[in-house]
C-alpha cells in the first residue's frame, strides 16, 4: 500500500491518512508535521521553513525532497508507506518517481480529497491550537469546553499564523497554481481516485475505505 493524499488545505486529508495507516499499519509521512517541529524546535531547516509557512508559500523542493527521501529509506516504510503533504508540485512528483523507480517500486493511489472552496476558509479560519501540547480544536466544529482554552492542559489557545484568513486565502491561491496541476499529471497516469471530503470524519473514511477494497489494496 503506497498511497498519496492529495487536496488543497484544510479538506481533511491529513486526518484521513493519519485514520487509514492506524487501521492498515503503515507509516504516515506528513511533511507539515515535520516542518512544524523543525519550527518549534528552531532547526536550520525550522528556520528556513518558518519564513515560508507564515506567508503561506510552498517549502523549497530541495528542503522537502530530502526529508521524503530519508523518510522513504526508513525499514518502516519497506512494505508501504501514506504520503500527506508531499508532492505538492509536479517536480516534486517526478522526483518522487524517480525515488520509488530507483528502489523498484510503484506508487499504487493518488486519492484526491475534495471540498468546496469556502467550506475550507471556515475550517481552517476556526482552527485553534494549543501551543503548549498541540492539541487542535475548532470554534465552530470542536469547540473548547472553556471558551479559548485547551482542554488537555488549560494552555491559552492560540491561531496559528498560517490559520488566518489573510494567509489562507493565499495558501489556496499557492494550492490552485502550484499543487492542483498534479491532479492532471496523477489522472493522465491513471492514479488518481477523487473522494468527496464532505461530511463526517467517519463517512469521509468509509468512502477512502470503500475505494482501497475496489482497487485491491484493502
């Protein structure tokens, strides 16, 4: 199972993934997650990648690149492996082919999670984070049983800089001329599945379930 989720932000592909490799035990890359600790912990690449994410750009492709690779070297990933957040252009995909050929490998799904565009501005534009634990909670969706602060540890919630609407906005326009062409490049290849990201969490998971069984890889 070599999967990649595709979709512009906030249409639940991270959270799709992250549900799909617990239930079939397989590693999740998530370029995000990586990033966003390198930012907490203040790395060279943390640094270099902050000035990115607050303005709502795409990372370099050399920094990206390297992190899949060493991800992708990894003996966890030998019997498959949930791409999220990567590629994200049409380069990084052919690099990401060149990496999977070189290792004799192919990549098996492209599932691309889609939601009206104004859905994703309130999701992302309600999102609050607890900048002490990580937890995640939204205004409208889950809302805090205190008004602003975190349920796990009391922590002050807090908007991330990448969260409002400002950047939002940009990040969707990034998406739409940078990483939506690889709709086009994974459908010409006939790899790409559409899943509709509407709804519950759970029926949006029984739709990526329901399309793993018809192509044999569930």
């Amino acid at each position: 199972m070599r999967l990649i989720f595709l979709g512009a932000p906030g249409v639940g592909k991270g959270t799709q993934a992250e549900l799909i490799a617990a239930k079939y035990g397989r590693p999740k890359i998530s370029t995000g997650d990586i990033l966003r600790e390198a930012v907490r912990n203040k790395t060279p690449l943390g640094m270099q990648a902050k000035a990115c994410m607050d303005g709502g750009q795409l990372v370099p492709d050399s920094l990206v690149v390297g992190i899949v690779k060493e991800k992708l070297a990894q003996p966890a990933c030998a019997k498959g492996f949930l791409l999220d957040g990567f590629p994200r252009t049409v380069a990084q995909a052919e690099e990401l082919a060149a990496m999977l050929k070189a290792g004799g490998l192919r990549l098996d799904r492209v599932i691309n999670v889609s939601v009206p565009r104004e859905d994703i501005v309130r999701r992302l534009t309600g999102r609050r984070s607890c900048p002490k634990c990580q937890a995640v909670f939204h205004v409208e969706f889950a809302p805090p049983k205190r008004a602003e602060h975190c349920d796990r540890c009391g922590s002050e919630l807090v908007q991330r800089s990448d969260d409002t609407r400002e950047t939002v906005e940009n990040r969707l326009a990034v998406y739409e001329s940078q990483t939506a062409p690889l709709i086009a490049y994974y459908w010409q290849r006939g790899q790409l599945s559409d899943i509709d990201g509407t709804g519950t969490v759970e029926q949006v998971q029984q739709r990526v379930v329901e399309l793993l069984s018809a192509n044999g890889l569930a």
